[in-house]
C-alpha cells in the first residue's frame, strides 16, 4: 500500500513535471513562431519611435500635422493618412516620409506593410 502511494505519488509528479514543461515550451515558442506576426507593439512601434517622432512627437513639431505616438495614432495614419504611401515613395519625391530623410530600408517598409496586410495587430 505504501509503495503503491509511493508510486502513484510519482506518477502525479511526474505528470505535473511534463505537462508544465509542455506549458513552458509553448509559451516559449510562440516567440519564436510569433516572429512572422508583426505587432504593433513588437515591430512597428519601434520603427515609428525611431524614424518619424521627431516631428510626429505627442505634440507633433516641424509641421507634422499630427502624432504618432500610440497605436491608435498610427493605426489610424495608416486607415486615413496614407502612412503606407508616404513611406513606399521614392527617395527625395515629394510628400516622402521621413520629410526630408532618407527613405526607410525596404525591409523595414516591408514589415510595415506585413502589419497593414495582417490586420493592424496591437
Ligand atoms: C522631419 C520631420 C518629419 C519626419 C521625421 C517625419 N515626418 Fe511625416 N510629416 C512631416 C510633415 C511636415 C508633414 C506634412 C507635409 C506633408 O503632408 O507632406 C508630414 C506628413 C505625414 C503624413 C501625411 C499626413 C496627412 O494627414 O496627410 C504621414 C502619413 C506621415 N507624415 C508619416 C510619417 C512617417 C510614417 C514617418 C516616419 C517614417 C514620418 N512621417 C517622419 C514631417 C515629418
């Protein structure tokens, strides 16, 4: 009897071990399965925060005509502004974004475009 609650014991350990191992690594893994979503908050977030908010700052400044600094923002830039026109335009044309810069990577573009196609995913 005591080894039988000794083994059953084990068993109940055991399938608790492996299946929040299991868990764990699911969790971990859609990470990684997770890198051909692009979120706002995983990609494109970061490429606004380093391309564009220096004029489209909380209080927009050099004559950007609004902010892009939530998703919300730039949610609706990419609904009702163009955002994926201006920044697909060729270097140095006209109403190009970043004004004035140097037009983003193309991969970048890409990513940016990717999130549009996957649905404006927060
Ligand atoms: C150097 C300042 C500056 C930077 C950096 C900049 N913008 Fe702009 N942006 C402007 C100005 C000024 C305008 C208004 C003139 C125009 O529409 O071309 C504008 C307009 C826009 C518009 C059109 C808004 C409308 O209502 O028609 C979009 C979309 C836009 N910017 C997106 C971006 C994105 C995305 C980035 C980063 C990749 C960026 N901008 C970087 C200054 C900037």
């Amino acid at each position: 009897m005591k080894k039988n609650t000794f083994l059953i014991s084990l068993f109940v350990l055991g399938t608790v071990l492996v299946s929040s191992c299991t868990n764990d690594s699911s969790d971990d893994l859609s990470g990684i399965d997770g890198l051909d979503e692009v979120t706002y908050t995983n990609t494109v977030k970061s490429i606004i925060d380093n391309h564009c908010i220096s004029c489209h700052a909380a209080t927009p400044i050099n004559g950007a005509p609004m902010s892009l600094t939530t998703y919300e923002n730039v949610k609706q830039a990419v609904l009702e502004r163009g955002l994926l026109n201006r920044i697909s335009r060729p270097q140095g044309a006209e109403g190009m974004m970043p004004n004035g810069g140097t037009r983003l990577p193309q991969a970048v573009i890409d990513q940016v475009s990717a999130w549009a196609n996957q649905g404006l995913i927060e």
